[in-house]
C-alpha cells in the first residue's frame, strides 16, 4: 500500500493522479448497470475504465483496487508466471484483493486518527472520539467486506425499476 500512495478517501481527481504515477490512464464512462469497470491493454498502455456513477460511496475506490489486481495478474501471466491455480477464478482473486487493499489502508490512517483523539484536553472529548473513532472504522471495515453485496443489490433494485417502466 505505501508503493500506490494512497488513502481511505480519495476524489476521483486524486485517483486519476495516482494512476498516471503509476502509468496507467483511468477514465470514467457510461457502462451497462452490471459492469463497475473493466481495463485494457493496447500499444503497451493501461488503460482502466470505471462505471460513471457511483453506486455507494467508495465504489470508486474499490473497483480501481479490483482492476488493479487484474493488471498485475496479467502481467504475471505474461512473465509466465500465474499467481492462480487452476481452482482461482481472477475475478474472486480481485474482490479479496480490492477489500484486502481498502482495509490495509485504512489501517494505516487509524494511528493519526487516535494522535488526534489523544490530545483532546478534555476527558468526555476523548472517549466520545474514541467511540465515534470505533464506530466509524467498523462501518468502514463493514463497507470494505460488503461493498460488492451492496452493489449487487443497488444494480438489481434499478433493473427492477426499469423492467417495471
């Protein structure tokens, strides 16, 4: 996570940034409901497209870490080298690493978050920021986990919709 620079919450300006440090274009795009994003290789650039809307808040994020993962495994099968077996679906292998990725960031910014919580003067401010600072992480590391469920859900709530138009 130090190599990609990044933290829990980015815009998608700063994620356009980290990309291009990285070499890589990252665009957004209208794309079908069902596709959060997708990348491509051609001429030797990387380009990664990721779905205009977004569905929950850091899907953005997540799915950047997905295809992420895609690229890197890619290069892998190209240097001969798969890190899959013959039972590992890539596709599962990108969502544990999208959610690995967000939490392992996160974790990085959680000692900062308690220096700051720390040096409250009062005592009540500090264990109200330590239990704001619990629930907000557990909800996050929730979001991390169950990101992929919750866009599942979204995308099917609208298809509803529209079927029902």
């Amino acid at each position: 996570m130090q190599w990609l620079g990044l933290k829990p919450f980015l815009t998608r300006d700063k994620l356009i940034e980290l990309c291009s440090s990285k070499r890589i274009n990252l665009s957004f795009a209208e794309l079908p409901t069902q596709l959060r994003g997708f990348n491509c290789l051609f001429e030797n650039r990387t380009e990664i497209v990721i779905a205009q809307r977004e569905t929950v808040p850091g899907a953005d994020l997540h799915t950047l870490f997905h295809e992420f993962r895609e690229v890197l495994e890619n290069g892998f099968i190209e240097l001969g080298y798969s890190t899959l077996g013959e039972e590992k679906e890539l596709e599962v292998q990108a969502e544990v690493f999208a959610m690995s990725a967000r939490m392992a960031v996160v974790t990085r910014e959680i000692p900062a978050f308690v220096e700051i919580v720390n040096n409250a003067d009062a005592k009540w401010v500090r264990y109200l920021g330590y239990g704001v600072l619990g629930v907000v992480g557990f909800v996050y590391l929730l979001s991390c986990v169950f990101l992929p469920k919750l866009e599942e859900i979204e995308s099917e709530m609208k298809r509803q919709r529209y079927v029902r138009m």
